[in-house]
C-alpha cells in the first residue's frame, strides 16, 4: 500500500581507500583539457597546436622548405629532420601549479614566457633573444582552436613593421591547422600524425543526441554531479583546481600528474569511473528496461552528460533540464517496456473500470478514483499531510487479497500522503467514522512497477474505515 519512490540514482563518491594509479605516460597539460603541443623552428619561432591528442609527427612546409618535426608522448620536441634539436634552452623547464609550462630557459638573456587566460587557454607567447625580444599571440574560438597566430619580431608592442599574421585555412579531424596564410599571401602546409590515443570520442566532439534514449543516458548522466564537486573537495581531498586530472581518471585516460594532488584527482576520477560501469549503469539498465533485458543506456552519453556537469563545459543542457528530463524519459521508457509485458493487464483494468462506472451507487473523484459509500461517518475530512488511523483491506480486479489490516488485529497509522495516490485522494475526502469501497486506476497505483504480488499496470479495488484523525 505504501508509495514506492523511483530509482535512487546514488553514486559513491569516495571509496575507502584509494584505487592504483592507471599504468601509462603522463600527459603534461597546457590548455584545458587538450595536450597541447609546443614546438620550435630553426631560429626558435614559435608555434602552438591547439591539440586533441598527442602529436607523434609534424611535416612542416613553408615558402623557406620543408621540415619534419618528432614529438614524444608528453608532447615535447624531440627531434627536426632525424636529429636532436639544439639545447640552446637547456632543460630548465618551469610549470605552474596546474602543470602548465610557464618559463623555459633561465628567463634572463634567452628563454620562453607563457600567458593562459582564465579558461587555460595560452592567449601570449614571449620569445627572449641576446638581440631583442618577439612577441607571439593567440586567438582562438569557442571550441578552443587557434584560428589566428600574430608574431612581432624585436617590438615588443606588436605594431611595428616586423609583424606576421597567419590566418588558418583548414584543419584536420583533430583540430590542427593543415593550411595557413600570411598576410603576405604565403601558403604553409603541415601534415600531422598522431599517437595512438584512448581519448574517448565524447571528448573531442559535442555529443549528438539523435534518439530519446540518447537524450536519456546524457540527462542521466549530467544529473548525477549535483553535489559532487564540494563533496570531493570536502569529503575525498581533492582539489578542484585539478579538475582536469580528475577527467582524465574518470575517461580512463592515460596521465596522472607528477604532484600528490594530481595523483589524488586522478585516482579518484579513476575509482568513480569504476564505480559507473561496475554499479551504476547495471543497475540503471535494470530499473529502466527490467531485469533480464539485454538492453542498455549509452555509457559514452552518460559520461558525456556526466564530464559536463563536472567541467561546466560542453554542456547541451542546464543540471535542473536534466534532471527533469531523466525522470520523464526514464518514466517513459520504463512504462513501454513494461507494456510490452504487461500490457494485457493494462486493457483489463480499464475495461473493468468502465464497466464498474455504470453500477449504481458508484461516484467518481475528480482524479479519476471511483467508489461507493458502504458507511457515511460525520466527522471532520482530513488534510494530506495529517496521520490518520485506518482499517483497510486490499485486493485486486480479480479478488486476489494483497493486504488486511483486520488480518493483523490492529488498525494501521500513517499519513495521508505516504500511500499510493488514488488512496490519498479517497482519504481526503471521506469524513471520520466512514467506509468506503475504491476503485483505484493503475496509474494512480503501482503504474509499471511491481509491488510484492500485485503486478504492473494494475487497477487496485481497496475498502477502507477511517477511525480517527490523529493528533
């Protein structure tokens, strides 16, 4: 008799103990959420590949000739036309917090300097030299891509004569720029190719939600990071400025940081994403599509939904559309395919409720709940949210008894609004020292859900004495 709730979508978000750390090279960060790659001509010039994934090779040509350029794993040059590169620089190499590069060389007579704006995103390069200083700046657009690169050669303001604009002509599935121009009218070309990566699709591209399901597995996952960030800021020790670490375990990306925080921004986002397949998307599929159903919601939408409710980017919805549009679709989906079923006793239960609505003495609530007055009590009618004391028993259309309450030699007590809703509605309307007989539709019963041995989309016939209002 009393309502059952949906779906407790709960995920634990810190596990006693933390998991190993993922075996694999690390990913040194220098955009949000993109291994960036930075690499330098002959002369040191500069430039950036606003990377999805690491480079192994570059192929460089421009109106000076052709060059070919090695990156390793980390992203760091490693060699130009077979050979080493010079080690003018050295390897003083300075990062910031967040394991950004922020100075190479020692910063006096020869070195690099680094700007990111505040979404991570290098937006200047400064270039240091014995005879002067170059400037390099960057635009970019919405998706993170630079679309414009501007160098200023020994002018520091960047309006002098010696300025080179490069505007990007095309680019390859990752991103990267294939063709670019100067203002000049000079064409430069690149060919790049690119290690292995388990950087998931969902990642890289905005995710396409072309079916209700699809909209389902993202909704569902963008909904469970309510709460999530200050509960592993205060429960699990992790510092959100790390966020991106946390990423990379929850994808199962190869790159947990050098620094402890980094580590236990990783090892957590490693354990939730376990926690997700091994737990949360089984019990999901369970409750949507029923016990032994081989189907399944979409793992990749659902850490889409999930990565974008963290980062706050990417995001094709806000937390609260989500949150609704889960319970619709999981309300939706889980009642067709519950009909599939049980859609027999759907059509019995409202045959007998149209049949039952022509009987005399049978009135009907504006809810759709049916009845007949067996007793008529004159005492007062209670509220919902009040605790009466009731006699009832229960059956279904065809007079199988589920629940008595005068089996049990007691009467029972409880509010109003904790029972299904068709016996909230009656008990709202019947005065104290009543009995009546009620009819109640399966959608303001148990609906698709089985309750003990009342099964879905039944129609529910109960009798009920209210006794006494309780104070």
């Amino acid at each position: 008799m009393k309502r059952i709730t949906l779906f407790a979508l709960m995920l634990i978000f810190c596990l006693g103990g933390m998991a190993q750390q993922k075996k694999g090279t690390v990913k040194k960060k220098t955009t949000a959420g993109k291994a960036a790659v930075i690499n330098y001509t002959a002369r040191g010039e500069l430039g950036l590949f606003d990377l999805r994934g690491p480079v192994k090779e570059c192929v460089w040509t421009t109106q000076y000739g052709t060059r070919k350029l090695g990156f390793d794993r980390n992203g760091m040059w490693i060699s130009e036309d077979g050979r080493k590169p010079g080690a003018n620089y050295g390897d003083l190499v300075k990062r910031d917090n967040k394991g950004r590069i922020i100075q190479i060389g020692d910063g006096e007579e020869t070195g690099e300097l680094f700007t990111y704006n505040s979404n991570g995103l290098m937006t200047k390069h400064i270039t240091e030299y014995m005879d002067g200083r170059d400037v390099a700046t960057y635009t970019y657009n919405s998706k993170g891509e630079c679309t414009k690169e501007t160098f200023s050669y020994g002018d520091m303001s960047g309006t002098g004569k010696n300025v080179a604009i490069f505007t990007i002509l095309s680019r390859d599935s990752q991103g990267n720029w294939t063709k670019r121009k100067t203002q000049n009218g000079n064409v430069e070309t690149r060919i790049v190719t690119y290690y292995e990566t388990n950087t998931p699709n969902y990642l890289t591209n905005m995710p396409s939600l072309r079916s209700r399901i699809d909209s389902m597995s993202y909704a569902i996952g963008m909904s469970q990071t309510q709460g999530l960030l200050p509960y592993l800021k205060e429960k699990c020790n992790v510092d959100l400025d790390y966020l991106s670490d946390f990423v990379l375990g929850l994808t199962g990306q190869d790159g947990a940081g050098n620094n402890d925080k980094q580590k236990t921004a990783y090892n957590m986002g490693n354990q939730i994403s376990e926690q997700i397949s091994t737990s949360m998307i089984p019990g999901i599929n369970k409750e949507v599509f029923g016990e032994n159903s081989p189907k399944t919601i979409s793992q990749d939408l659902f850490m889409a939904g999930f990565v974008s409710g963290v980062t706050g980017k990417n995001q094709l919805m806000t937390l609260e559309k989500a949150q609704s549009v889960a319970h619709i679709l999981m309300e939706a989906v889980k009642t067709e395919e519950m009909l599939k079923i049980y859609g027999d006793n759907k059509r019995s239960g409202e045959q007998f409720l149209a049949v039952n609505a022509k009987k005399a003495g049978i009135k009907k609530l504006p809810s759709g709940v049916q009845y007949k007055v067996i007793k008529t009590g004159n005492g007062s009618v209670p509220t919902s949210a009040q605790m009466i004391k009731v006699h009832y028993k229960g059956s279904t259309i065809d007079g199988q008894e589920f629940d008595n309450s005068y089996n049990k030699g007691k009467p029972a007590e409880f509010r109003c609004n904790q029972v299904i809703q068709g016996m909230t509605d009656a008990l709202t309307h019947m005065p104290v020292g009543s009995t009546w007989e009620i009819y109640i539709p399966q959608e303001l019963a148990y609906g698709y859900r089985q309750q003990g041995d009342i099964k879905p989309f039944s129609a529910l016939i109960f009798t009920i004495e209210l006794l006494e209002i309780l104070k």
